[in-house]
C-alpha cells in the first residue's frame, strides 16, 4: 500500500469508513475515491462493476454494511443477512475481476459461536452455531471473510479480514432504534439527566461481557495491516479486555453525572454472554489500540451533547 495508490473507501460515511478516511487524509494519501449511498449503492451489482470498470481503484477498504445493535438485528434479520452479503460479494468480487492490488474486509468479533471459549482465538471460528439475536449479520460477515480467503485460494487475490471488537466513536449512531450498546447508553444517561429522572430501565440483565474499541483504533489497525501486504489474512483486533454491560452503564452512568437507580429489565435479552476478542496474533504482529475507554466515553459524551445542542439527536 502505497501513497500514490488509487484507494477506494467503501462506506466512508459510516463510523469506521469516515475514521479511515481521517486517518488516510492524515497520513498524506492524496488518491483517495469516495462515493455515497446516492452516487453508487452497493447492492446494486451492476452499478458496482460499471464503477470498479470505470475506476480501477488499486486499494480497496470495505467498511460498508448494515450495522445496527441488538433490537435492530433481532427485528430485521434477513435484511441484515441479505444486504451484508450483497455489499461484501458485489465489492470483493468486482475488486479481484478488476486488479485491485489489495483488499481490506472489516468484520466484527459476531462471527464467533456463542458458546466459544473465552478469550476468543481466531481458530474457533465455525466450531459452534451462532447467537441467534445476530445471526443474520454474523453469517454475513463470516461469508465474507470466506469469500476473501477463497479468492486469495483460487485466484491470487491479496486481502486481510480484520476481526474488530464492539466499536464506537464519531459518526455512531444515537438512534435508539439501530444503535449500539456505547451510544445507547450514552445517549439513555445524557438524556435522564436533561429530563430530571431518577431511574432508568435497560435491557437484560447486565451480566453480558463486551470488549470495546474507538473507532480511531480500528482505523489505525486497517492502515496498519493493510501495509503489510498479506497475501489472506484473518486477525483478531481489541484491546483483549472485556466488561460487563453493567459495569460500563455504571461507569457511563457516572462520567454523565447521573446519581438515580438503574433498573434492569430481565425479560429483555442480553445477547451473547461474552466476547472477548484474544489477541496475541494482533500483538505478535505489533499492533496495540491506543485509546482508553474512559477517554472514549468521555468524547461520546460531549459528541452527543453537542448533537443535542445542535439540535440533531
């Protein structure tokens, strides 16, 4: 990967995408091709070759897809598994017909069974049926990973599949209807606080355990990897630490300012029980995320803020 590389973004609007893209502009890469959902959509298989056609990128990073937290998949699961596959075969497949160099697929730490063993090695991947609430987008994203190390197999096509635990940061989502754990409960304890409340009621039970990672973190570990130049590989990316779900609504709870009760609401699912991502091929290769939780949460919390100041929650 190289600076005068024609590198496309794919979903550079979204968290991860629009991170990257900060990083690559950072980084002093000039060549960079973007494209919004209006300009080209990447279900559409031949709009997505007509561009591959036109524009040769030589790079290709994948950040596109359908993302969305617990409600959200559990409400629209075949959506999730039909648009994901989509997005994932129009791009890698048009990326390798049309000689791009190198291709970086971002996948999510889903793609591991639920009762996987603890921390989660990239060797467990296929020995145990999925968590049924996201299923849809984890059978999605494990056949794109598939998808890239099948290509590389058959046809020479160099990629590495990135593995990236829970992320938030800029650019996530406050909606609570598709939202992620991080800006949900950000967004739940800013707004208790707005309105004079003095308990809150959250789904499950709190005892799940999520490993989180800054969204700038997995933007650093894409640029990181793909300068490696694999030929296929797959990779475990987090801090390799984990917390209750519990425990981050209480330290959210805290840094927010809210004192009330926090209520749980037991008929509610709580997902996969644990995933912690472990992470000694990431470390043996020299990466390591930089940024602590607690300084993530802190700017989500003033990113919402501001979004609420601004009128746009």
């Amino acid at each position: 990967m190289e600076k005068n590389d024609k590198i496309y973004i794919a979903g550079h609007r979204g968290m991860v995408g629009a991170a990257i893209l900060r990083l690559l502009e950072k980084e002093g890469y000039e060549n960079l091709i973007v494209r919004t959902h209006a300009e080209l959509d990447l279900i559409d298989q031949r709009k997505v070759s007509d561009f591959f056609r036109k524009e040769k990128p030589e790079i290709v990073i994948l950040a596109a897809a359908r993302v969305g937290g617990i409600k959200a998949n559990m409400t629209f699961p075949g959506d999730f598994l039909y648009e994901n596959l989509m997005i994932q075969n129009n791009v890698i497949h048009e990326a390798a017909v049309n000689g791009a160099k190198q291709l970086c697929f971002l996948g999510s730490s889903c793609v591991y069974p639920r009762e996987c063993p603890q921390p989660m090695k990239e060797e467990f991947l296929l020995t145990g049926p999925f968590e049924p609430t996201n299923e849809g987008y984890a059978v999605a994203k494990l056949a794109g990973y598939k998808m890239c190390e099948l290509y590389s197999q058959q046809h020479g096509f160099k990629s590495v599949s990135l593995m990236p635990c829970n992320l938030y940061g800029p650019n996530d989502h406050f909606d609570l209807e598709k939202s992620h754990v991080m800006s949900a409960l950000t967004k739940r304890f800013t707004d208790a606080i707005d309105e004079g409340k003095d308990e809150i009621t959250l789904w499950g039970t709190g005892s799940a355990k999520r490993e989180f990672m800054h969204v700038d973190d997995a933007a650093a570990a894409t640029l990181f990897f793909m300068r490696k130049g694999f030929s296929s590989e797959f990779v475990n990316v987090g801090p390799g630490k984990d917390i209750s779900i519990k425990e981050l609504a209480e330290k959210i709870a805290g840094m927010t300012g809210f004192n009330g009760s926090i209520c749980w609401d037991h008929s509610k699912p709580d997902g996969m029980p644990r995933k912690c991502l472990d992470t000694s091929k990431m470390k043996d290769f020299g990466f390591a995320p930089s940024i602590p939780l607690e300084d993530g949460i802190r700017q989500m919390i003033e990113i919402y803020r501001g979004l609420k100041k601004a009128g746009k929650n």
